[in-house]
C-alpha cells in the first residue's frame, strides 16, 4: 500500500511534468547557464582551476535543485492541490516519499545533462570510474532532495516562500555539497582517489538514511495545520 | 520565579565585575602571552553557544511532535540566545587567530562547524519573523534538522585539517588558569539562564496578551 502510494503520487507529477516539461526544460538550461556563469569566474588563461569541475557540477546541481523544488510545488499550490492530497486518505509519509521520487528523477535527468556538458568544458575525465561517480550523484541529490522536498511542502502555505527556500535549504545541506564536490574531486584526479570517493560516499549514504528518515517522521506534524 | 529575577541579576552583575579582575591575575600563557586572555569570554561562550542550540533542538523536537505552545517559546528564546553568544564567539575568535595564528580566519573543522551552525541559528530566526502564519512549524523542523546536521558537518569538514586546540585543552589547564576559567564559565552560564528565562516569559506574555486581544474581539 505504503508503496503503491509512493508510486502513484511519482507517476501523477510525472504525467503532468511530460505533458508540459516546463520543469525540465527550465531547470536543465538555468543549470547550462550556471555552468556559463562560473566558467567566467574559474577559468583563467583558457584552462580551469583546480577542482573547478566538480565544483561547478554540484553548485550548479543545487541551485538548479532549489529552482525546481520551488517551481514543482508551486505547482501544486495554485489549484490547492497540494490540500487534496493531504486529504486523501492515505499515509502522509507514502505521499512525501512519492514526491522525493518525483524530484530525484528529475534532477537525475538534468544531471545526465550537466555532467557531460562539465566533463566537455572543463576536460573533466568524466569515465574514469563512471559508476562511483554516478552512485556519488545519485546518493547526493537523494540527500539534497529529502530534506529540500520536506521544506518546500512546509513552505507552501508561508510567506515569502522563493526566498526562505534556499534560505533553509543551504545551511542545511552542506554537507552534502562538501562530500560531492571532494569526493567527485578526488574521482577526476589524473589517477582517480578511489577511497577517498568512497569514503565521501559512505558519508552521503549515511546523510541519506539519517535525513530521509527524519523527514519521513516529521513530515506528518509538519503537513498538519 | 519571577520574584528571584532581580537576585539572579545582581549576582550575574558581581560574576561579571569580578570576572576581569581574575582573568588579569590569571597566568600568562607561555606562548601567546596576552591575547591568550581572550579565552576566558571565548570559550565559556562557545559553550553556551552548544548549550542553547541543544536547548532549542530539544524544545522544538518537543513541539513538533507534542504541540506544547511553551516548548516553542522556549525555543525560539534559546534560538536567539545561540545566534547572540555565537557572534560573541565568532568575533572573539578571529581577534585571536590574528595574533596566535597570524590570520584572522581558517577553514578548518571546528572554525567552519560553528558558523555553519550559527547560519542555521539565524535562517531559523529569519524564517520565524519573515516566514509569516505557521513559521513556528517551519523553524522547529529547522532546528530539528540543524541539530541532525551537527555531527555531518563536523565529520564533513573535520577531512580538511585542524588546527584549533580540541576540547581536551579544558581539563589540562594549569591551575592558575582553571579558577578564572571555570569562574567565567559559571558567569556565562547563569547569564544565559536568566536571559532564557526572561525572553522566555516574554514571549509568554505576548501570547496572553494576543489572547486577549481575540478574547475582547468575540465580545
């Protein structure tokens, strides 16, 4: 039940996410535009610092995050439909749990976007050890969206929304900004630092399982008015 | 209680016009000399600091998930407390650096863990005063999750490397030093319980008086 919940509540965002990739299609070129902006500031004499690559990849990745939280659940507010699915007689948590699915697919896509794009730019090696890599971003943009799905429902109802988003939401997951960007950092050495990637990964998965359960138990007081 | 507020205040008075007398009798540190000095308001703050952020998780894990109005109030006294002994902290800190450790400012894991949970202390006191109707709930989830980060931010940045003294420096002080210190922790201590319980009680009368107001609108 709890399950096919989750399920339904991913395929419902997702359906209305296909038919007009509104998200997508701005969340993947302000990323782009991200990339633009700190190559300026980061590249000097036509080659990139040092580390500049993974840097760029996760800051990019965390404000594109924050504009689609923000834009996935205005969505819901504008015909209140965030409130019927409060409604539905069905557990708060399997509801949260289908909105973080929602937003992790999404920013997944947009990375499968930024990250060859960074590795291109930057002369990042990108295939060094692609599936670490890809286990270093998907554990990290896990974490960065539970605790970012939780806020963005809370905030739905408040004031000022757009701004007290990132607001909450950076202070809160540095640490996952810190482990993606060293451990990505340490994957794009010229011979790559597989157990410190591996270590920085062990580090998000335990975020991940400590926030992820956090706000599967806060999210109910929390969704309460 | 309300009637001990004035002992409390006069003895955290005496603390702190006795307190800069000690520090200055206090031994020199052999390698610092002076600036040294600066430890006896840095550390007993930092340690409020810990205090009051620990207070305020607590209290807002307690209304989140009781719905006790005073927890609330509680915390968001403690929360203001924090963001005031951390910017007694974070100031006094450089001041120090600059001469101990010739820069004024070092990414290092301590230095680094405290501003980033002193950040978390104001976007807590920003989202209650800007966050409009249901900000307490916003900021409690705040603080839950703050307190919940600690430990990664720590380990996080504790990979670069440190150079601040650890907390094992406090037991080995020399005896001169561990009187004016413990002194100072002590003056430290009851300061913020007083401010914690007079802030406290404040915003307990504010709800009354809110309470008022909506009970003289229905007539």
């Amino acid at each position: 039940m709890f399950l096919k919940v989750a399920w339904l509540v991913m395929r419902k965002d997702l359906t209305v996410e296909v038919r007009s990739r509104e998200i997508v299609y701005t969340t993947v070129f302000f990323a782009v535009a991200c990339v633009l902006v700190f190559a300026f500031a980061l590249v000097k004499e036509g080659r990139p610092l040092e580390d500049a690559a993974a840097g760029i990849m996760w800051i990019s990745v965390a404000f594109a995050g924050t504009l689609a939280l923000g834009r996935t659940f205005e969505r819901e507010r504008h015909s209140e439909t965030l409130r019927a699915l409060m409604l539905a007689p069905v557990s708060r948590p399997a509801i949260y749990v289908g909105k973080l699915l929602g937003i992790v697919l999404l920013l997944l896509i947009v990375e499968a976007v930024l990250v060859p794009l960074v590795g291109l730019l930057f002369h990042a090696p990108i295939w060094n050890r692609p599936l670490l890599l890809i286990a270093l971003l998907v554990s990290g943009t896990v974490g960065f969206s539970a605790v970012g799905t939780l806020f963005a429902a809370m905030l739905v109802r408040a004031r000022s929304r757009d701004v007290m988003l990132p607001i909450l939401l950076y202070p809160i997951t540095i640490p996952v900004i810190i482990a993606g960007v060293r451990g990505t950092a340490a994957l794009f050495e010229a011979v790559p630092a597989v157990d410190l990637a591996q270590m920085w990964l062990a580090l998000l998965g335990f975020f991940d399982v400590v926030f992820v359960t956090l706000s599967l138990w806060t999210f109910e007081p929390l969704m309460t008015e | 209680m309300k009637k001990s507020y004035p002992l409390f205040v006069l003895l955290a008075v005496v603390l702190f016009s006795v307190a800069p007398v000690m520090v200055a009798q206090a031994p020199y540190e052999a390698t610092m000399g002076l600036v040294q000095k600066i430890f006896y308001y840095h550390v007993p703050s930092a340690m409020v600091m810990f205090l009051s952020a620990f207070i305020c998780g607590v209290a807002s894990a307690v209304y989140l998930f009781k719905a006790r109005p005073e927890a609330d109030r509680i915390a968001a006294a403690a929360a203001e407390l924090t963001v005031v002994f951390g910017l007694i902290v974070l100031v006094t800190g450089p001041l120090w650096a600059r001469r101990a450790w010739g820069v004024w400012w070092q990414w290092d894991a301590r230095l680094t863990s405290t501003l980033l949970m002193w950040m978390i202390f104001v976007a807590y006191l920003l989202v209650r005063r800007f966050g409009g109707p249901g900000a307490e709930k916003l900021g409690a989830a705040m603080a839950v999750f703050g307190m919940a980060n600690v430990p990664f931010v720590y380990v996080s940045v504790n990979i670069w490397r440190t150079i601040h003294p650890t907390t094992r420096v406090v037991p080995t002080l020399s005896p001169g030093m561990r009187g004016p210190f413990w002194f100072c922790a002590i003056a430290f201590m009851l300061l913020f319980g007083l401010l914690l319980a007079v802030r406290a009680r404040l915003e307990q009368r504010r709800a009354d008086v809110e309470h008022l107001y909506l009970l003289a609108d229905e007539e």
